[in-house]
C-alpha cells in the first residue's frame, strides 16, 4: 500500500527542523530519491512513511522559527 504525503507540509517540518533532503533521508535510512520523490508528491510506501515520521520525531524543531514560516 502507498500513500502520498503533503508536499508542502513535509517541507515545512524539514524546515522546522533545519534539515535537508540529504538529513531526513539519512536520519529516515531511505534513499535522497525516494525523499525527492515524497516531497514531489508522489506515493510512498507506508514502511516509507513510518521511517519519515519517526525520523521527524526524534528529532528537536530549531527554536523560534515557527514564527518564520509562511
């Protein structure tokens, strides 16, 4: 089963985060293409999905740039 995530909002968490495609894909353990291919908005796998979740949450938001953030 896939699943596709907001563009834009996993944008915004690397943002909140201070992270790079590159980041997440080594703090998720997925490859820079199947980020790319998450943040184009196409379906990834829900093990995919899992991995990028617990990856942005294990990881602290950079103080104070919620209120940066359109």
């Amino acid at each position: 089963m896939s699943v596709a995530i907001s563009p834009d909002n996993l944008r915004r968490e690397l943002a909140r985060r201070g992270w790079s495609h590159t980041d997440l894909a080594r703090a998720a353990r997925i490859s820079n293409a199947t980020v790319s291919a998450a943040c184009a908005g196409h379906p990834v796998s829900t093990t995919t999905l899992r991995l990028i979740v617990s990856a942005l949450a294990d990881a602290p938001t950079l103080a104070g740039v919620d209120g940066l953030l359109l």
